[in-house]
DNA sequence: TTGTACGCGTTATCAA
DNA sequence: TTGATAACGCGTACAA
C-alpha cells in the first residue's frame, strides 16, 4: 500500500500538503493540487483509515447496540443507520446486547473499546442510572425508543401510549367492546407504555379493565401463543385482541385459528410494529406502524450533526405511530 | 484516557513490559505482571485498539458485504456472524450491496479502506474474474454461497442444485405431475442451481418441462404475486409450484388465495430458505431449509483459522439443505 | 526477564 | 500557500 510519503515524493510536494489535498481543509494551489491527485492516482493510493483515526482521535464508526440482528425490527433499523452513515464515509460497528444487562453492558464496554465516535443505543435492560453514568463517559450517544429526562435532547422515541390508545380506539370504533389485551414485558418502558396507552383508549368509552382480559407475554411468538389461550379460557366471548407486538400477534392469529376460531370474523386482532412479514399473515394484519427507519435515520442524523459537524437541522425526537388497516379486524 | 506510558511510570517498569502483560506473548515475572495489572487498574486504562491496529497492522476488524441487512435471511446470518467472532474480541463492519454490482464493488473498497483483516463476501453482481482479481488485493477473504474455481477452500456453499432436486422431489412423492417453478433471476447462481435440481427431479421420474410452467420472478414477494398469476393463466390445472424463496412464495400463497384457490387443498406450495417467517404463514411453509447461520459461523470459523491463527479444525464448506415439511403440501 | 528505540501512516502546529 | 516536525499510542526487534 502507497504512502502518505510516497505520494509526496512522486507529486515533489511536502507531507502536509499531501494531507491537505485528502482533507481538503486548507487552501491548496490548484495547480499542486492537480499534481498531488495525479500522483495519488499513479499509485493507488488510499489513505489508511487507521493512522488517520490515530491521528485525529477520530475513528468515523459509529457503535449500534441492538437488542438483536435478527428479526425484521432491527433488520430495517440497521438497514437505514447503515445508508446514513455510509453516505458521510463512517462505518458502523454493531453488537447485540441480547435485552440483557450484562451483555448489553459488554456491548457497550467493546464499542468504546474500539474508539467509536459516538453511540447509538436500543438498549432495555440497564437502568437510566447506568446510561447517566455512562453520560459522563466521554464517549457521546443517542438513545433509541426510550427516555431518560436529563438527556431529553438525545433520546429518539416513539410515541408509544398513543400507539396503545390508537390500537384500541381501532379496535372499539369498529364496535368491540371486550378487548382482550397481550402486553409485552411489563418492566421494559415501551410495553408498559403501550398498555397505558390501552388503558386510556378503555376509560375514553367508560369500559373498565378487567385482569382476566390481560396477559403479560414476551413479544415473542410464543407469548401470543400462550396469550390467545389464557384468554379465551378466562373470558369465551372476547371479540378482540391487541397483541403489544407483531410477533406476538402471529403467534395469536396461529392459535386462535388452531381454536377453531375464523378470523377475523369471530376474533379481531391488532398487531404492533408493522414489521415486513405483517402482511404475509393472514388475515394481512391490521397494525400500528412503527417508523423504526425513520428513528434510526434521525439518530444518525444527530451524530451527523453534532460529532461530524454537518450542517443539519430539523432533528426530531418524537415519532407518532399511527394505524395500518388490513383485514384482521372485523366491523361488529 | 491513560495511556500504556503513564501505566509504565506508575508500575515502574518500561513500555515494552507493560505491553507484554497486555498481550501476554512473552514471558514476564509473576511479580512484575501484578504491578502492572495494577497500575492498569488503578487508572482504568484500557488499550487503544487503533494504536494497536497501527503498530500492529492488523485491525481486528472483519468485514461483511450482504446483499441487504434487513430480511429474514441476513438477519440471521449476520447474528451468528457477529456472535462468533465478538467472542474471539473481534469485530464486524457491515456493509450492503443491494445486488449491485456497483455497490458491491464499493462496499468492497470502503471495507478496504477500512483496514479490515479480512472480508466475508456475499456477493452476487460481481463477476468471478473480480473476485480472483480482489483475490490478488492482499486482503483476504471467504465467499459465502457461490463457488469460485480457483478459490474453492474459502467458498462455503449451499449444495442449491440438490435443494431444488429436494423440493420438487417431495412434490413429485406426494403425487403431483403438473408443476410450475417460480424462479429466482437466472443470472444468480444460486437461482441458477435450484432450477437445475428442480430439471433433474423432474427428469427422473420422466417428467418434460414445459416452458408455461416456468417463471422468472425477482426473489421477492411481487415476484410470487405475478408468478403464479402467469403461471395459473397459462396452465390451469397445475397442482403444485415451487418457490426458488420463502419470499416469492408468501406472495404465491396470498394471490393463490385471492384467486379462491383453498391452499393446500387447492394448489401445494414449496418454498426455499426456511425463514423466520415461513412458519408465521398460513398455511405454514413447507419449505427447504437453508442453514444460513452455521454456514456465517463456518465462514468465521474460516477466517479465526488462517488469519488469526486459532487451532480450529473441521471448516465444511459445503452445506446440504433439507427439506421442512409443514402444511402447504397436499398429497394427492 | 526487562528495557531502548524505532516505526506504523496520518494530522496538526508553527514557521516561513 | 507551503514545509518541517512533533505528536497519536502502541508493537517489536534488538540489546542488555
């Protein structure tokens, strides 16, 4: 690999001005400019990222913790980050935090470790102490679908009560009125959230909740699975479900099918997230969109703006959810 | 950030001792190496992991080029990608090549550039002399899911020709003579194979393929929606089709539907990879399972062995799928 | 077993 | 507008 060096010899230039045409953050000569690119192109040569990074004490990565790789959530989320930051020549370096303390902690430990400029975070399970501390860190960070007050600026999230209240307010305009609810886990924010969300829609018809309508599932398959069950043991003549996620709602749409039951004629359900396979279900399903893109785009949008220096505006902060009609909710 | 200097002054020893403890490759006195772990404690030091790059030349960092990062079917190979090798303190860079050939060469150059030890490529528009010719670049590299001639050791495979054979083999078993096949873009390999496997199938038990039970589609939904449209058209009494993707046959399944066909009833489908969501699907996919995960780990596996020297055994660069029966075959 | 000294390929400061 | 030259933080012969 051609140096920094040799290129200077080639163009009969010095170092430094060599590093200024790369840079291009000082005045050059166009006429020694021309000289330098001829040589830089004679040789090859590219600039080795790694002497820059020392340098500079710049790395141009940028670290992701995801709770997984996997899963069409995170799959568009990091599509997305990935196309901002490419297109400004920053890379990405991700980890899986696993919705693990422990090893979402790791993930961030390894990130620093590897000098990322800053931090883009989708983490759930360290507390908004550990992420205060980790504030003080030197190491700057955005953190996705989740607030921490002190940091208001920095945290990307959703609207996810609304997108509660909105689930259900579907589910009742449409003439439900025994709305079966399968919450994600209740200690992280965004479940919790929607369910309020639930809540709320509920009060706005006078309707009180009852815990036999309530299951807490995982926001997985499997919770849905389990959830449909509980349900419709406890209470046989539920109209509708809102599942807190999509994955949940296709375990649901399984087992209720399985039940005998044909939907969405004798049981509406309502998903959460819209992510890609939500409309190969069937019935397609009915969901609240969750703008994922778009969030991890407006994070990086902020590193942009505040590590790098762009001239960007218009970071938003609070997304809104809203409804996706397809065809698992039935008109009572 | 303390650096390796202030733990040498604080532990009384030199650079070099400090920095053998560190990577512990040579020998240093149990008295000294406590003294110097320490030190490193007391100041919370951590190493530069780019002055290491830079010293060293070598990053630590492997790069991965895949067609898309969201999608069932990256998710899961980059997920057990990135767990292997954070396990060995490596670490990924992602980057998308959208089947492009010339984004594909880009994302090559930009993992270049980022002094990647060695790439992990799966790539598809690129031709075969690119790859012999990168092949001559310095930095290393595994083809994941295409086979290259002259690089035949870092090339791990799917046996996709005997994947087609398999699925249009279980179709045949099930008592179906008139099948159509939906086909991948026929100047991927991997579409190419599949097709093939299915001929063969199709030949053993004396079946001629007809030119209206064929046809090309794109590897995605919309490819399945007009396949089986066209396919339906021109041939009305087919009993079965096989999907090159799980993809394409979500979107054959839904038009079938919308068609009033009762699946499986009506018409079987097969489909191809085994995703996340085929089983979401309804009626669940029966599908040939493609083992993108243990073919990522191989690939790592691959690279931990020659470029970073660990005592691995047992790299298997050709992978057999199997067939996962579920419910959207009918025997007839 | 330990220390010295140089090199890795850039950026950045200061003069010129 | 350009050129010396000192960092950047660490690995690694080579010497001791």
């Amino acid at each position: 690999m051609a140096t920094i060096y040799e290129v200077s010899k080639l163009a009969g230039v010095s170092l430094a001005t060599v590093s200024r045409v790369i840079n291009n953050n000082a005045p050059v000569r166009q006429a020694t400019r021309v000289k330098v690119l001829d040589a830089m192109d004679k040789l090859g040569y590219h600039p080795n990222s790694i002497a820059q990074s020392l340098a500079s004490s710049r790395s141009n990565s940028i670290g992701i913790v995801v709770s997984e790789l996997n899963g069409p959530f995170f799959g568009t989320l990091l599509s997305d980050i990935e196309a901002a930051f490419r297109r400004a020549g920053k890379h990405v370096i991700i980890a899986a935090g696993h919705s693990d303390e422990r090893l979402e902690k790791e993930s961030i430990a390894f990130l620093k470790s590897r000098n990322c400029d800053a931090l883009i975070l989708h983490v759930e399970a360290v507390s908004d102490d550990y992420l205060r501390q980790l504030n003080e860190g030197g190491t700057p960070f955005v953190i996705l679908n989740r607030f921490v007050e002190s940091m208001s600026d920095r945290c990307v999230t959703l609207n996810n009560q609304h997108g509660g209240y909105l689930a259900t307010q579907h589910l009742l305009r449409n003439g439900h009125r025994k709305i079966g609810y399968i919450s994600g886990p209740m200690w992280k924010n965004d479940a919790e959230q929607r369910y309020l969300g639930h809540l709320r829609a509920l009060a706005e018809y006078g309707i009180e909740s009852k815990s036999s309508l309530f299951y807490e599932g995982d926001f997985h398959e499997l919770g849905g699975v389990k959830g449909v069950a509980a349900l419709l043991h406890a209470d046989a003549d539920i109209t509708a479900i809102v599942c807190a996620n999509d994955e949940m709602a296709a375990g649901a749409v399984t087992t209720a099918r399985e039940q005998g039951l044909r939907l969405p004629e004798d049981l509406s359900i309502v998903g959460f997230d819209n992510v890609n396979f939500s409309h190969y279900m069937y019935p397609k399903l009915t969901t609240i969109d969750y703008p994922i893109g778009g969030m991890g785009v407006m994070a990086a949008r902020w590193v942009l703006k505040h590590i790098y220096q762009q001239k960007l505006d218009n970071i938003q902060t609070v997304f809104e959810p809203r409804v996706i009609e397809r065809d698992s909710v039935h008109s009572i």
